[in-house]
C-alpha cells in the first residue's frame, strides 16, 4: 500500500472504530466533508496539516493515521 492509501484505511478505519460520521469528523476538524470523503477515497493529495488536523480530531497520534497495513484485502483504489 502506498503511504496515501495507509492514511485513508486507518482514517476510515478509526473513524468507523470510534462510530463517527465524516460530516462530524470534518467538523471536528474544521473541513468540509466533501473533503474528508475523497481523502478516505484516495482522490486527496492531504498536506500534513490536514493530516493534523484529523488525527486530533479523533483523538489519535498522526502516526496512528500513517501505520501501514499491509493486508491486500484491505487495499483502497
């Protein structure tokens, strides 16, 4: 998995884990949720702010949000 597709499976995946929606993960993060969307969809080139910005808004580490995963099953496209 690239780094971008690791970012948008943990996204989801901590997103789902915690039961929010990306409407309120993106208010909680100050973005649209549009936005979130298409970073869990792979379509964003997310700067590291972004990626801040989300990983504080679920309560996690940046790091948590980049961790890979590497089981092909799980892959994004």
């Amino acid at each position: 998995m690239t780094a971008r597709q690791n970012f948008a499976y943990n996204l989801r995946s901590l997103r789902s884990t915690k039961g929010i929606s990306q409407e309120r993960l993106a208010d909680l993060a100050e973005l649209h949720r549009t936005y979130v969307s298409s970073v869990e969809r792979c379509e964003r080139n997310i700067s590291i702010d972004n990626m801040e910005k989300l990983a504080a808004a679920l309560g996690v580490d940046i790091r948590d949000l980049l961790q890979p995963n590497d089981n092909p099953s799980d892959r994004i496209r």
